[in-house]
C-alpha cells in the first residue's frame, strides 16, 4: 500500500519577502498590485491620526492664508506668494505622513497579517510610497485650491507659473519620499520623526557654524537646495545638489530602509 507525501515547507528563519515559501501557487495569481495599493491609502486616512493630520494640514495652510489675507501687506498678496507661504507648513507635516505609512504594520503589530495577505514585500513597500505620494498631491490640491480663494479674496496678481507650480509640487513630494525613507529606516514611529525633524536641522546648524563644512553643506543641505524649487528658479547646478542631497537624505535611508523590511523577522 502507497501513501502520498507532501513535502514539508521550510522552516525555521525568517521569512522574507520573495522566498519560494510565500510564492503564489501555480494557476492562483498573487494579489493585484492596485488592491494592495487601495489598502494602503485605506490604512493611512481609516485611523484617527492619519485622518486628524490630514485635516490639521489642509485646515493648517488654509488659516496661514486667510491671517496673512488679513494682516500681511497687500502688495506680496499673489498667488505665487500665497501658495509658497501654504507650502510651508506641508514642507514640515508631510514627512510625518510618510513615517506613518511606512510604520504602520510595526507601530500597529499588523505585519503578519499585511505580509502573509502579501507575502512580497516590495510590493508592500512600493505601494506604501505611491499611497504617500497619492495622500499629498490631495493635501497639495487643497492647499492650491485655499491660495486660490485667498488670492481671490486679497485681489491679487494671478502670477503662478509652470516652473513654479511644478517646483512646489516636486519638493513636497521629496518631502514625503524622505518621510517614508526614514520610517523604513527606523521602524518606530516616534524616532523617526524625531530623526526626520532634528538631523537635517543640525546638520543645517552645523554647516553654518563650522566653515569648513559650508561648501559641503550646499550639496548635502536639502532645505536650502529645495528653495529654488520653490521659488521656480531652477538652473543647472541647482539640479545637481537636489540630487546629491536627495541621494543622502531619501534615497540612502530608502534603499536601507526597504532592505530592512525586506529581511526583517515579523513577529
């Protein structure tokens, strides 16, 4: 008399993202990239603190608007000038939107049931960016849509060109890849935003203390390379240290952040 077998899965390890274990059965297809992507963006606004900080920041640029509208001078009232000013404080709250996409499953004790519904990491994690980045171009619609009322409000000169508007657009959203860079880092929700909010301060403080550090510090520097995106005057070398401070400040941390995910022992 035969009896079948079936052989035994590994065991012992842990898991990662695309070994043979967690592969998707054959004639079964995994689950499609754009459902694990709605789940993410669902995660990121069906908590109260992904909600309340999305609303804090639509609320947050609409009253910098309507105060300066109020009490700032007439002649800086333009369109431009009131978007760059509501970009201000999303420049500061939306990496804290990308520690809490990235944190989620580690902060929340979800990771088992996230990565066994997806087994492939990557995908986890790509789908977490773009969830990110879909959260702040909705936030940057809002704030665009308050500097329009507020402009048409204060009378103000209609002066927003592409560069300009393209430039804001991108520098939040380096923004928000730096936030979800260091929460991959990190893991823990509190220390990365204490890291995303006090390094690139001190780093900031440092070059302008210590001179040797100054030429480095135009380079690496992601505040101050940022500001002609904001300000839409972009030129050649400008280009090359929004490179060279991206590379350090998102795509380092991001790179080592993913490996992180990728390898990490869920529990």
């Amino acid at each position: 008399m035969s009896t079948d077998t079936v052989a035994p899965t590994a065991a012992g390890g842990p898991s990662t993202g695309d070994s043979p274990s967690t592969a998707a059965l054959p004639g079964r297809p995994g689950v499609p990239f754009g459902r694990t992507l709605h789940a993410e963006l669902r995660k990121m606004v069906d908590t109260r603190s992904g909600r309340w900080l999305v609303i804090v920041m639509s609320a947050l640029a609409a009253i910098v608007l309507g105060a300066f509208v109020i009490w700032g001078p007439d002649e800086d009232a333009t369109f431009r000038s009131l978007l760059e000013l509501a970009s201000l404080p999303l420049a500061l709250l939306l990496p804290v939107l990308g520690i809490m996409a990235a944190t989620a499953e580690w902060s929340q004790r979800t990771g088992l049931v996230t990565f066994t519904l997806e087994p492939h990491r990557g995908r986890v994690v790509l789908a977490k960016a773009l969830a990110a980045l879909l959260l702040a171009l909705v936030v940057l619609a809002s704030a665009l849509v308050a500097a329009a009322l507020a402009n048409l409000a204060g009378g103000g000169a209609w002066d927003l060109r592409a560069p300009a508007a393209g430039g804001v657009l991108l520098a939040l959203l380096v923004y928000v890849l730096q936030g979800v860079a260091f929460g991959l880092l990190f893991l823990n929700t509190p220390v990365a935003i204490v890291s995303v909010l006090v390094l690139p301060t001190a780093w900031t403080i440092a070059t302008q203390v210590i001179a040797s550090l100054a030429d480095i510090g135009a380079w690496l520097d992601l505040d101050s390379v940022t500001r002609p995106l904001f300000a839409g005057e972009m030129a050649d070398k400008d280009w090359a240290q929004l490179a060279t401070a991206g590379a350090v400040w998102v795509l380092l941390p991001l790179a080592i952040g993913t490996y992180r995910v990728l390898h990490r022992e869920v529990k």
